[in-house]
C-alpha cells in the first residue's frame, strides 16, 4: 500500500480532491491516503498556512496529492513551502490535447519543465523606501540539475527537441547562469549515446509566448526558470482547453507531489462545477512517479473516454456536470477497464 498524503486546500481544492480520490479508491489496497491541512482557511483555524505537521506527513508519504489554495497577501505560500521542504526541483506540467475538448490545437503534446526551487519564487523579498524588491535568485547547480531532468524526460517521452527559455538578453547575469548551465549540460549530454539525437535550442521568454500561440508544434521540451515556466503553463493550458485540463508532476530525488496546475478558482468555488480533469491527471502523473504505469494508462484511457464522448463533463467543457459525476463517469469506465 503506498502512502499517500492529501492536501485538499482552498475553494474548488477540496472538490477537485475528492473527485480524484472517489476515482482513485477504485483501486483497491493500493492506497492509505491520509489528509493534511494547509492554506488558507487551514490559516484561519491554527495560525498558519502550512504547518510542521503537514511537512512531516509529506515528507514521510511516497507522495502527495495537493489540490489548491488560496493565497492571501503576506501570508507564507504552502506549495512553495512544501516544495522546498520537500526539495521538489523540477515541475513537470504536460499541456497535452484532449479528443473532445475545444482546443486552439487539438494534436499538442509538449512538456514544460520548470525549474522549481528558485528564481523570482525563493520569497526573498522587503518593502523600501521607494517601493519593494524581489531577490532572483539563480544557481548553477539548480540550473544544471533541471537541465539533465529535461533530457531524462525528452528521451524517456521519445522526444527529439529540447528548447531553453530565457532572457539573458535583459536579465544578463541570472539568465545568464541558467543559459550557460543549459549548454554546459547540453554539450555533456549531446556526446552520450542516449541523447545524441536531440535538438537543442533557445527561445526568449517573450518570444517563446508568442510562438506558443502561433507555431508550438516548435516545441517539444521546454525548460526554463521557475516564474517563466508558471506563466508559460498557464498560457499552454490556454491552448488545450483551459486550466481545468493541465495537471503538474513537482519532482525530488526521493519525494513526489502532484497538484493541477489551476489554483483555487473562487470564482467558481463551491457551485460543484469545478472540472476535475486535471486533478485526475495529476493523480495520473502520481502513478507512473509510483511505478504503477499500467494503472496510469488505464486511468487516462478512461479519463480520455469520457472527454471524448462529452456526456459527462463539467460546464468549461461544455457539458452540464457536476465534478462529482464527471469523475463517477471516469471511475465507471476505470474499473471496466
Ligand atoms: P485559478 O487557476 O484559480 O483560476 C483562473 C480561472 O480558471 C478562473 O476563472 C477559474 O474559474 C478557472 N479554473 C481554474 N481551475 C478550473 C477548473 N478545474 N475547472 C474549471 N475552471 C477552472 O487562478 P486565480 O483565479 O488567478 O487564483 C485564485 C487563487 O488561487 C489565488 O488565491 C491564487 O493565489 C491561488 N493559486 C493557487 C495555486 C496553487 O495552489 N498551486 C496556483 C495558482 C493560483
Ligand atoms: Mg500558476
């Protein structure tokens, strides 16, 4: 039995959760899932955002399933916390076409791999006089390390072009350490038998945006800093259907937390309307991190029919379900599979 650590969040968090574990608890004996506080109504009842406890329980977990929280204005961010905790490096967020799904392209299949543990997201930030700053910070050994996770993963998806995103154009040092860590892995990796084949190349940030609109069958793997991969995610998910569809991998050496991509939405929260396709994705990305590849494919075999035939899905799909029936439909079809 794994174990696995539940953090349901904040607004369509504990909605999307409960949706993937209702699917999830189709497999028997295969799980111990165990719930844990964190955000911000988890703020309201003890005082913080994300206690020890919670760190504890992850860290002692074969992984975490983390819907979504709300983050308020001065208050410590849980995900980023339990990322660095948890030292998950690198974030994998798939932006993946869906047969049935209203999409701009309906044949994308990229990965994005965002640096996870640094850039403009290590917090480190103080009000002055003038206004506030915010401390970049990048490392060599970060940069490096995500740049061989990218390879690993291009070889590992049988894909043959890897793209770096950046703007060591503008942001000359920061950037530039990042770039030049990319090459610097890029040409070690190059020389290897397994990783000859792939095409390396650059694209900045700004540039990288448009094309993603206009042209992204130019992207196969795009790695890049962590800020620049949030916003990059977000617009992919725009591509594929919206949030409600992209799911994320945070990824250590040894510990794995997998969360959808969209926050707490809200908007929408509490009306039961959330789509659970990304949590169920994410739980999807959580087995094949356990091992479990077949019970991966099985899951998104089910998830994909049930996009496909559009007889249960959630309002942003253009249907008129309820999360919960929509992920009833997934479980119905998981278990005949
Ligand atoms: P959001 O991702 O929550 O929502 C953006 C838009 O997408 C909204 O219109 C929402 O209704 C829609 N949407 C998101 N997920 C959906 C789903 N599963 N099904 C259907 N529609 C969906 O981003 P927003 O509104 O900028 O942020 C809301 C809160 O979430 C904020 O407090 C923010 O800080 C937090 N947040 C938390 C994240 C996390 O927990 N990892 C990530 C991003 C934002
Ligand atoms: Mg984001």
């Amino acid at each position: 039995m794994y174990k696995i650590t539940v953090i349901p969040g904040d607004g369509i968090g504990p909605e999307v959760t409960k949706a993937a574990l209702h699917v999830l608890e189709a497999a028997p004996n295969k799980f111990d899932f165990k719930e844990a506080s964190a955000g911000n109504s988890c703020y309201h009842d003890t005082g913080t955002t994300i206690p020890d406890e919670t760190i504890e329980m992850a860290k002692n977990s074969d992984a975490t399933l983390f819907g979504a929280v709300t983050t308020v204005p001065g208050q410590k961010s849980a995900i980023i916390t339990l990322r660095k905790e948890l030292d998950l490096y690198a974030n994998l967020r798939p932006i993946k076409s869906y047969p049935g799904v209203e999409s701009v392209y309906n044949d994308l299949d990229l990965l994005i791999v965002r640096e996870n543990s640094e850039g403009l997201y290590s917090g480190i930030e103080e009000y002055t006089d003038e206004g506030a700053t915010a401390l970049r910070v990048i490392t060599r050994k970060a940069s490096e390390r995500i740049t061989k996770l990218a390879f690993i993963e291009a070889v590992k998806r049988g894909k043959t072009r890897l793209t770096v995103v950046h703007k060591a154009n503008v942001l000359k040092k920061t950037d530039g350490v990042f770039r030049e860590a990319f090459w610097k892995v890029a040409d070690e990796y190059k020389a290897k038998d397994d990783y000859g084949d792939i095409e390396v190349n650059e694209v900045y940030v700004d540039a990288a945006a448009m094309f993603l609109v206009t042209n992204p069958h130019r992207f196969q793997i795009m790695v890049t800093t962590n800020l620049f991969g949030d916003i990059l995610s977000d617009e992919g998910a725009g591509l594929v259907g919206g949030l409600g569809m992209v799911p994320s991998a945070n990824i250590g050496d040894d510990n794995g937390l997998f969360e959808p991509v969209h926050g707490s939405a809200p908007d929408i929260a509490g009306k039961g309307v959330a789509n659970p396709t990304a949590m169920i994705l994410s739980a999807c990305l959580m087995l094949q991190f356990l091992g479990e590849h077949q019970e991966s494919l099985k899951l998104e075999q089910a998830l994909f029919k049930v996009l496909k035939e559009r007889v249960f899905t959630t309002p942003d799909l253009g249907g008129n379900s309820t999360t919960l029936q929509m992920a009833q439909a997934v479980r119905e079809k998981y278990e005949k599979n």
